[in-house]
C-alpha cells in the first residue's frame, strides 16, 4: 500500500510496483511483506474525515482545518499519510465487503477499487501475486537462494540517476537492477549474462554481451559470468 509514494515519477501500474517490490525483497535483510502489498493495493481514497479511525490522523485533520486549509486540502493531507491507509481489509475478491467479510467490513472507502484481489490475480500468471511467489521462491531457489540470504550486497550503477541497482555476492553473482524511472535507459554490464532469473516485463533487449535496454520501470535479476 501507498505505492504512489514511492512511485512518484511516472505511471502506478504492474511493471513500477513488481520493480518495488523486487527491490525491497531481495536487498540484504529479512523482508517484511505487509497483506495488500503482494497484490499492489493502494490507498483508499476517503471521502470524509469520519471515514478514518486512526486518532492521529483525525487530530491532524483538525489541525489542518485550523490552520485554514480547505475541507478538500485538510482531507488531502491526512491522506498522505494516515495509518490507516495500511489498515484497509485485504482485498480477496471483488464482491462487497472485498471478500473480507460477509458483514460490513471497517475501513472501506465508498468506492474502493475492486480491480485489485486476490480472486483475479490467482488467475492471471502474469499478476503481482504471482510475481511475489517468483520473488520470495528464491529464497530457496537450489541455485540462488544461498547468494540470496546470505551472500553480501555491493551497490551497484551509483553515478546513475534513477537507477536502483546492487549485486547479491555469494555462491553465484547476481546483479539486480531496476530502471526506476519513466523513461528508457542504456545499461553497460560489468561482465555478460549467464543467465535472466527474473524480469517483471515479457522480454528483455541487449546489445551484444554487456549493453542493456531498459524500459521504464523494467527490474531484472541476472546472474552475470564470474
């Protein structure tokens, strides 16, 4: 949740929150998957401050109003950055109450986006779901999951804006990177690809052995020749 917070120069779609996510799971570190996040849920869109539970973020609202900002302006505010925005029910299907519960769910916005479940997604091999299953599946992956827990991680592609880049160093070499932006970039690699573990678009366009071509928002995990 809250994607458009991270995702703040170019489209909120498939491609930019697979690249987060593979970013956040496979740096150094245990990572914490939050429910919603595994099917690129987005804050709810609240139409009224009684809509929000969160104590806070009521007390700021009012702070806002004091202030003298617009009902519009003050709701916009507290939107950015209330804890409920990760509060919201999981997502199972579209029907009412979100598949969530047969009763009335809390914290559902009047017209929540349904487009985003877990009914649809399981079905759709392409989806964010089953992009996280690829993502965390490595972890135990025979050939990687070693690299993967407890190899090192070397910043990679520092001098680049907007590319988010580090290789996992252990049993085997592996380079992730992500064009974190939205527009094309060229990629020379430090040594050629032995092989693509993972890519969040349908293919990949190289130049010979070490030149990439990334499409905006486009992350690949490879395991380039030692």
């Amino acid at each position: 949740m809250g994607c458009p917070h991270y995702i703040a120069e170019g489209p909120v779609n498939d491609t930019s929150k697979k690249a987060l996510g593979t970013i956040q799971v496979l740096r150094k570190g245990i990572p914490f998957i939050y429910q919603g996040q595994e099917i690129g849920m987005e804050n709810q869109v609240f139409e009224s401050v009684e809509d929000f539970d969160d104590i806070a973020t009521i007390n700021g609202y009012h702070v806002a109003k004091e202030a003298g900002l617009s009902e519009e302006e003050a709701l916009a505010a507290i939107a950015n950055y209330s804890r409920d925005n990760a509060r919201t029910p999981m997502q199972w299907s579209a029907e009412p109450g979100l598949g969530f519960s047969d009763g009335p769910a809390w914290l559902i916005s009047p017209k929540p986006d349904v487009a985003i479940n877990v009914e649809d997604q399981e079905k759709d091999p392409n989806s964010i779901l089953n992009y996280y299953r690829q993502l965390t599946a490595l972890y135990r992956h025979p050939l990687y999951g070693n690299t993967i827990r407890f190899g090192d991680m070397i910043p990679a592609y520092r001098d680049r804006e907007n590319i988010i880049a580090f290789e996992r160093r252990g049993d085997k070499r592996l380079l992730v990177v992500s064009n974190f932006q939205n527009r094309q970039a060229t990629l020379e690699l430090p040594a050629p690809i032995k092989t693509v573990v993972l890519n969040n678009t349908a293919g990949l366009f190289q130049e010979g052995d070490q030149v990439l071509e990334l499409t905006p928002y486009q992350t690949v995990v490879l395991e380039l020749a030692e």
